[in-house]
C-alpha cells in the first residue's frame, strides 16, 4: 500500500542507525531518504550502509533516496594549556596564527584567510554563538577583540563570521575526496555546506554534472542575499537551521524558513528543513511540546522534506522518532486547512509549456469528482518537481524510465515513484500503464479518475506537453 503522507522523512545515519536490521524499521517507519554525513565516519562505513540501503530498497521495491552531505569548512580555535579558559566580558582577546597553547588572554585561529576578511567592529562569534567577539584591530597574522560575551571556550571550537564572507571555496579537499567517492559509489543528492556565493553553486555542479543533484545548504547571511539566484541554480535547498541560527538573529530564523520556502516553491526546488526539530528525542522518548509544533509549522509552510540529525544517527530512539515524525505529518495533513496553506496565487511564473500543463494538472484534480492520482512520465524528473510544486491534494505518481531519476525523487514532496523502461506507441498504452500502477499500488479503483501528463512523442525527454483523463474501468 502507498504511504499515506505528502511529506517526506529524511533520517541521518550513524552508529545508532547503521545495521540492516535498524535501517529496515525506519523505512517501516516513515523515512524515505537517509543523509551521510561526511563530517562523520569512514568512506569503508559509508559504502557499507549505502550498499545495505540498496540492498533493503531493493527488497521492499521502493526508491530510496542517499544524500552526502559534504562536511564543508570547519572554522575553529586552536587548542588550549588546559584544554580550555574562561574569558572574561570587557577583556582583550587575541586571536593569531601562532600555535602555541592559547589563555585567557589568546588562542591560535589557523585560518589566515579570516585574518584577511576582517575588520574593525566585525563580531566574531564562537562555541556557537556563546561567546561573542569584537575586533578591535587586524594585522595579517592576528587580530586583537573586545570581549562582548564571555564564557567557557575550550579546544576545537568552531567560530561563525556574521555578515563576512569569506575568500575561500565551499569545497575543501576533504570535501573533493569525498566528493569524488560519492559519485562513484552512486549517491543521489550532494548538499553542499557553507554555500556562501553564487559562485559555490556554480563550482560544484561543473564537478557534479549529471551524475547526480545538488542541494545547497543555506546557513550563511551572504547566501540570502543572493537566495533567489542560488536556489534557481540549485537542483535543491536544505535550510540549515545551525549555524543559520548562529549568524543571524535566532528570532530571524522561522521568517528567513518561510521565505526561503516561499522561493523554492516558486521555481519548483525541493527544500529540506533540518537541525534540532525533534532534538529532545536524542535522550528522552518523547520530544517537546515545541519540537512538534516545530515540525508542524514546517510542513504547513510546504516543506518537502523534514530531516532528523543526531536523533537517529546517535540518539537512544531512532525508530520512536521516526514514527513521532511520521505521526505528526499525517495529523498535519489531515486538517481541512493543510490543502489550504498549500494553495499558491503566484501565476507570472507558469512561462513553461511543463508548468502550465502541472498547473492545469492540479486544477483539474480540484473540480473533478473521484480523482485517485495525477500521473507524470518524466524521463529527468523536472515534470514530476514541476507538479509536486502545486501540491496536490492526490498522490502524485511519477514513472520514469530512470533508476536513478527515480531515486532522486524521494525527497520531493507528494511523489511515490516507479520505474517502467517501456517505449510507448501509443495513447492507448499509456492508458493501460497508468492505470495498473494506480490500481496495483492502491491510489485507486474502479470508477475512479487518472490525470495523466507527459511529452508527445512519447520517450522525447525535456518535454512536457500532454494532459489526459483516464476512467479506471
């Protein structure tokens, strides 16, 4: 039977999540894609649970979706005589490129590239935002600050530069290692941390190509500044509620979610929202009443996927969390007003034949009596993102010729995908295709309605062009 959810579920694999026995209770449970995270773990571990995944998908006939998400730059102090200090408000701290073990007074920060961005009255944010910095004045090899915020600093801790953008690529040469082997190993989505230019995009996707999609991960406040450019040239969009929380105003955080949902919706990008959304759930059994109503507000905004991190890659109950997440979707979807929030005015972006045949679609769906499902043949998929842009109160059933286009697709809201490799003569054929998968997969039955869309001639990729009624009989 289908899933009776719109909204998908994209779960981190960890220590706590990497057995084929835990792996096949979460697909059970809700989740339709999982995230490797390659700030953790071994390229060896991570091509063991991508063939385990592979291997189960396989077993239950489903398409589930693998992203790597790249660790990114990791901007962080040196080490301390104790492993860590107090520094105090209204003290001089200093930061340098001299590794010597840091004080009260100065740590080692070995990123010249920070020492060349700053400037006087730059604030510097560190141990995520716990300790706040001033710059008083920069020389190349150090910079002296005020201390706003003072606090427990200790080895390793990462520092966030608000509103700076930095001189360096989103790609390291860890990030290129891994990148590499994710293609070979066939991942399905790359996200790209520290997006914080145009450029970033730009730059992977001439790695990438074809071989797979690239989400970008907004977490920077350069990267919304440019946020319409970057998520048209994105396959994709994870908000990434970190460090975006870190480097701008926690209280910005929900508007800057809606709005950069809003984009995505209009030029048809799935976007995933992610960090700390059922965080309590690492340690309890239940989440916070404000986590749920966390994971509320963003599938009511139109997310097309909701992720869990830690909770499922270390946490004590991956599966209860995955099924708490689950169970909240479903209540969500089942308001009389979720179709409502969904419902988009926006009309000057329908320039495509694809998009006006989606829109007319969905409309269609809405004034027909008994309409079990829309149908889309889509040989790259930009058909089905193009449909599940309106979010359609039906299922929408997406067939393409393509494994990998089909696996891709998991994390795109509303859409329950299926391979069939079969070259269509005719009308009649896709008649008679369209509706065993609706029949046999439970979308409908006798009686009931089909909204099929695809390209004439049939198998021409990039062409969306037909709309069709079927009566299942």
């Amino acid at each position: 039977m289908p899933v009776n959810t719109h909204t998908k579920i994209l779960a981190t694999v960890g220590p706590a999540s990497s057995s084929p026995q835990m792996l096949e209770k979460l697909i059970d449970a809700g989740v339709d894609a999982f995230r490797f995270n390659f700030s953790h773990g071994t390229h060896q571990e991570h091509q063991e649970r991508y063939n385990i995944l592979r291997k189960i998908s396989e077993s239950k006939n489903r398409h589930i979706t693998i992203v790597a998400d790249l660790q990114g730059p990791k901007l962080r102090v040196g080490l301390f005589k104790n492993g860590k200090t107090l520094i105090k408000a209204g003290s001089t701290f200093v930061l340098d490129l001299d590794d010597t073990l840091g004080d009260e007074t100065r740590v080692n920060l070995p990123h010249k590239e920070i020492f060349d961005a700053i400037k006087p009255k730059d604030i510097l944010l560190l141990n995520d935002g716990n300790v706040s910095l001033e710059v008083i004045s920069v020389e190349p090899t150090r910079a002296v600050t005020k201390v706003l915020i003072g606090g427990i600093l200790s080895d390793h801790k990462g520092v966030n530069l608000p509103n700076i953008t930095l001189p360096i690529s989103a790609l390291t040469e860890k990030d290129r290692k891994d990148l590499d082997f994710a293609l070979e190993l066939g991942i399905d989505w790359i996200s790209l941390s520290f997006v914080q230019k145009i450029e970033d995009v730009i730059e992977i996707k001439s790695i990438v190509g074809d071989k797979a999609l690239v989400m970008s991960k907004l977490e920077k406040p350069s990267a919304i500044d440019d946020l319409e450019e970057i998520i048209k040239l994105s396959d994709g969009v994870m908000v990434a509620r970190g460090d975006l929380g870190v480097e701008c105003p926690l209280y910005t955080v929900p508007v800057l979610q809606k709005r950069i949902l809003s984009v995505c919706r209009k030029y048809a990008k799935p976007v995933v929202v992610a960090t700390q959304m059922l965080e309590s759930m690492i340690e309890n059994p239940t989440p916070t009443r404000a986590e749920v109503s966390d994971v509320a507000t963003a599938v009511y905004e139109g997310a097309d996927t909701v992720m869990l991190s830690a909770e499922t890659a270390i946490g004590k109950y991956p599966e209860r969390t995955v099924k708490m997440m689950h169970n909240i979707i479903e209540q969500v979807e089942q308001d009389d007003s979720f179709f409502i929030c969904m419902s988009e005015d926006e009309k000057e972006f329908y320039k495509s034949e694809t998009m006006g045949i989606t829109y007319a679609a969905n409309e269609l769906s809405q004034v027909l009596p008994n309409v079990a499902a829309i149908v889309t043949y889509s040989a790259s998929g930009y058909t089905t993102f193009s449909m599940a842009k309106e979010r359609p109160d039906v299922p929408i059933v997406a067939i393409t010729p393509s494994v990998k286009v089909a696996r891709r697709l998991g994390i795109v809201w509303g859409v329950h995908c299926y391979v069939n490799q079969e070259v269509f003569e005719s009308f009649e054929r896709i008649e008679d295709n369209a509706t065993k998968y609706v029949k046999d997969n439970g979308y409908g039955k006798l009686g009931d309605l089909i909204i099929v869309t695809a390209g004439y001639p049939f198998g021409k990729a990039g062409m969306t062009n037909l709309l069709h009624t079927i009566k299942i009989s």
